[in-house]
C-alpha cells in the first residue's frame, strides 16, 4: 500500500498549484451580432475588441458594421462568418481607417469585408481599409505576427487610400484576398528591409496600382496572383519618404546591406555579378491590361500607366514564370529613379541594379507608340550603376535595348546600364499621370463594388468551444 506522508502531501499540492498558475488562461471567444439573441454577445466590434485580452478570439456574426476599428492587444482572431455578408463599412466616412492594428503582433483578420473609408482629400493618411501598422513614419520595425485571409478590400469613390496594408512590421501573409478601387494601391506592405511576407491568391484590380511594396525587401513572396485593370500593375518600389529605410533590396541579405545616412544618401547597395542570391520573388502571377485611365488616383504623380511590371529603383529582386499581356505601354519596365526628382539637395539616386527576369511570358504589350514588352533604363542619374539586371528565358516580342536576352542575358556574369533610350518616354508617361500637366489623360470615376469573393469554407474551424456563434 502506498503511503505519502503529510510533508509529501503538501509538496505535491504546491507544485500542482504553481503548475496551474503558470498555465495560460483558456482562450475566450467574444460574440458579435447585430441580432436579438438570448445569449450574452456585443453589438460592435470595436466593443469586443475592448474586452479582449490577449489569446482571445472575436467571432463576428453577418450584418454590417458602420464602425471604424482599432486593435491594440496582441495575439487576437478576427474572424466574421461570412466573407461576403460580414461588412465593416465606412459610408465614405472621410479621416479615419476601416480596421488598424496598431503596433500589436500576431493579429489575425479574416473573412469578412472592409469597405469604403475614405481620405479627407487626395493626399491624406487616412482612408485605409484594414492597416496593421507597425509604427507609421518611425522608421523601425515596431510588430511582427500579422495575418489575413479571406478578405475583401473595395471602395466606390475616389479618394480611398490603400486597401489591405502592412508597415512597419514582419512576418505575414495575406492569401484569399481582394482590393479594388483605390487611390493609391490595392495592396502594399512597406518599410521592411527584411519582411518576411507572403502574398498568395490575391485579386487586385481598378486600383491606381495594384500592388506596392515600398522599401520592403529580403524574404517576400507574391505568386499565384492577378493584377488586372489598374492603372500599373506591380511596382515594388525605392521611395526617400516616411516608410523609412530605403531602398527596396530583395537581396538575401538586404537587412545588412547599405542603406542612405544624413551624412551619405548615396550610401545604396552594390552587386557585383548577376549570379546573386535573391528572397524577394513574384511568380507565377497573371498580370494583365493594366491601362486604366479612369481608376482613382492620389492627388500625385503616382507612377506611370500601361506598364504590367514597374520596377523603379529597386534591387536584387527575381521576376519569374508570369504571364504579363496587354499592357499598352510595358510588359516590364525596369528603370533608375531619383527622388525627389532633381535638382533637389535630398534626391537619393537610386539605381536599378541586381534584378532577374526569367521565363516570363510576355504577350501584346506595348502596343502604344515607343512602348514594348519589355524595357530597360539607366545610367543617367547619379552612381550611374544600374548594372547587374539580366533577362533569361522570357518570351517576347519586342524589347528596349534590342537584344535584352543577348547583351542583358542572365549567362552573363555582369551587364552594363541600360542606357538613356527610354528617358524621354519615362518622362512622357509620368507627365501623362500627373494632374496639371498638360498632357494629362487620367479620369478619375469610382470603380464598382465587385461581385461575392471565395468565404471561407469552415468558418467555425478553429475557434475555441468557448462561445455561441460558432
């Protein structure tokens, strides 16, 4: 018989308590519905998100919620049971965003929509649609953990900002998703020398761009996508703005690379070879009439237009396996880009330097007058370094310089610049984008509210038995 003495008794009852202190609490599932139901639920959003406490999850019942949300507790679901019939709606409402996370890691949003917040004017901040924010403006990596799947971005007027939106923070992904009619793009992450970031599934369009990626680089993926009827397709780009450090480098080792100081704005990274390992990758997209005039747009010369590809200032990046047709200006557009443009005391020159484009195929683009299915510029601007870019295996028509595969071939260790051709027709697209110059061609119109989106198909999958809806 076993016999524990009084002494034993008491050590075991400590350590059992210690080991149920140390244990996390249960997750909770908060409820929320519009709906007159017997059980305890909140009428918003936001007030769930209030109550919640990190590990909780938010189960949103169908309805519309006219509601702006704001989330600062980390490690929360988001979760509506209903892609389509889930609607966090901005009414136009101007000045504030749809759902922003700010500076909390490992939030998940999913499967619902967010639609038709607005800027208070062209130019403004807000506008948003769902926004995990890391730390706008701060320059710093301030969150990491940020998820969403099964989401639907769109607004019918002019003046909404970006559509699905992530600065300032690493370590996501965005799959099942949809953004159509912004001003600025349908879908951006930005400020994040080393993102680690996955796009996968994504339908972007009507949008002034589709897809931006400002100053974000190392491990970043975009594939399985479709960019179709905006003004420019996918742009990746080097800007000297808030979404500090530039440049956009999709080098392996980007977060060590060279980045502009106060005291040396040309202190850009330098790649020596074509033969260079690269993380920020864009395979196996359809990108496709990206030549609309009538999208929105921001207030701002915002790029060119009738471009599939644009690569402006960026570095080290691999564009392979896509199929890009019916852009009228470019398939591909490769080019350097000082900005702001000079003469001005703080341009940074950044080069266009170390990118791969393979196996691409490339079908009736640049159908207008100087275009082409794919172009390289550089060699005018500052280092004057736009070296290192190759072109290997694409299919294609036409190309500016002629003979891309053979000079700019991918078998050659290094390549020279592209050389100054395409500068006067660079400078004619943006000329054609930017309000008040007299070449202007741009309409800005709403676009429409899209059709029903892919939900999500086990809604309920997941969630703790902790609450009523699931």
């Amino acid at each position: 018989m076993f016999h524990c003495s009084p002494r034993r008794l008491a050590l075991f009852a400590a350590a059992a308590l210690a080991l149920l202190a140390a244990a996390p609490a249960q997750a909770r599932v908060l409820d929320v519905t519009k709906r007159h139901v017997g059980f305890a639920h909140y009428t918003t959003i936001q007030r769930a998100v209030n109550a919640a406490r990190s590990g909780d999850w938010i189960v949103i019942d169908r309805g519309v919620y006219p509601e702006t949300v704001k989330i600062t507790t980390s490690n929360l679901h988001l979760r509506g049971l209903d892609r389509n019939r889930v609607i966090v709606d901005g009414r136009h409402r101007k000045s504030v965003n749809g759902i922003e996370v700010l500076k909390a890691n490992n939030v998940w949003i999913e499967n619902l929509t967010v639609r038709n917040f607005d800027r208070p004017n062209k130019d403004g901040e807000a506008g948003n649609q769902i926004w995990w924010n890391g730390g706008d403006g701060s320059g710093k990596v301030g969150a990491r953990g940020w998820y969403g799947q099964y989401l639907t971005a769109y607004d019918t007027g002019v003046t909404g900002g970006y559509g699905l939106f992530a600065s300032n923070i690493v370590n996501g992904f965005l799959k099942h998703v949809y953004a159509s009619g912004f001003a600025d793009s349908g879908i951006y992450i930005g400020a994040c020398p080393d993102c680690n970031a996955v796009v996968d599934d994504a339908l972007v369009e009507r949008n002034a761009l589709g897809y931006s990626g400002t100053n974000s680089g190392g491990r970043v993926t975009v594939k399985n996508s479709i960019f179709r009827k905006n003004t420019f397709g996918v742009a990746p780009n080097s800007l000297n703005n808030d979404d500090q450090p530039p440049p956009q480098d999709g080098s392996c080792n980007s977060a060590r690379n060279p980045k502009p100081t106060p005291s040396n704005l040309q202190n850009l990274p330098t790649f020596s070879s074509t033969n260079i390992r690269r993380c920020s990758i864009f395979r196996n997209n359809l990108v496709e009439n990206n030549n609309n005039l009538n999208a929105p747009e921001s207030g701002g010369t915002d790029g060119t237009w009738g471009v599939g590809f644009e690569w402006p200032g960026d570095y080290a990046d691999l564009i392979q396996n896509n199929t890009i047709r019916n852009n009228v200006n470019f398939g591909i557009l490769a080019h350097e880009f000082p900005n702001p443009f000079p003469p001005v005391a703080k341009t940074i020159y950044f080069q266009v330097s170390g990118n791969k484009f393979a196996n691409n195929r490339l079908v009736n683009n640049g159908t207008r007058s100087g275009g082409a299915d794919i172009g390289l510029e550089g060699g005018v601007f500052g280092s004057m370094q736009s070296v290192n870019n190759c072109f290997s295996g694409n299919s294609f028509r036409t190309s500016i310089p002629a003979n891309i595969q053979g000079t700019w071939g991918c078998q050659n260790a290094t390549t020279p610049n592209g050389g100054p051709g395409l500068l006067g027709k660079l400078i004619q697209l943006l000329g054609e984008t930017s309000p008040g110059d007299p070449t202007y061609l741009r309409h800005p119109q709403g676009q429409p509210a899209p059709p029903k989106q892919k939900t999500m198909p086990r809604p309920c999958g997941g969630v703790p038995h902790t609450g009523t809806l699931c």
